[in-house]
C-alpha cells in the first residue's frame, strides 16, 4: 500500500509479539477484528487515528512508539 502502512505494520507486529499477544488476542482486547490486524501488520490496509489509539492501548505502548520506523 505504501511506506508508512508498511512500516506501521512492522512496528505493530514487533510490539505484538514482545507481549506475547496472538493476532486474535491483541484483536479481542482492542475491540478490532483479527483479520484487521492481519491486514495492518503486513502493510494491506490503512487504519484510522481511532483504531491506532485502540491498538497503542491493547499494547500499552504509546502511540508515537507505534511511528518510531528503524532504517
């Protein structure tokens, strides 16, 4: 889709399995689908301000820390 869906969704991922949290379990606690954050993590969708918010408080990480991309 583009750099920033991309690199979101890698962030998204690594955070995700540092807790240890499933696609399906990190989607029940964020009130999203697990097949959204599928999509997320691998770049194939955009998400909303609303959502990403939900997602930084599932993982209870910042949300700023979701958009710190490694080189």
């Amino acid at each position: 889709m583009s750099y920033i869906c991309d690199e979101f969704g890698k962030n998204l991922k690594k955070y995700r399995l540092q807790k240890k949290l499933s696609q399906e379990k990190l989607a029940e606690i964020a009130g999203l689908h697990r097949t959204y954050i599928s999509d997320v993590e691998r770049g194939k969708r955009s998400i909303s301000l609303d959502n990403i918010e939900k997602i930084s408080n599932a993982l209870d990480v910042e949300v700023y820390e979701l958009f710190i991309f490694e080189k």
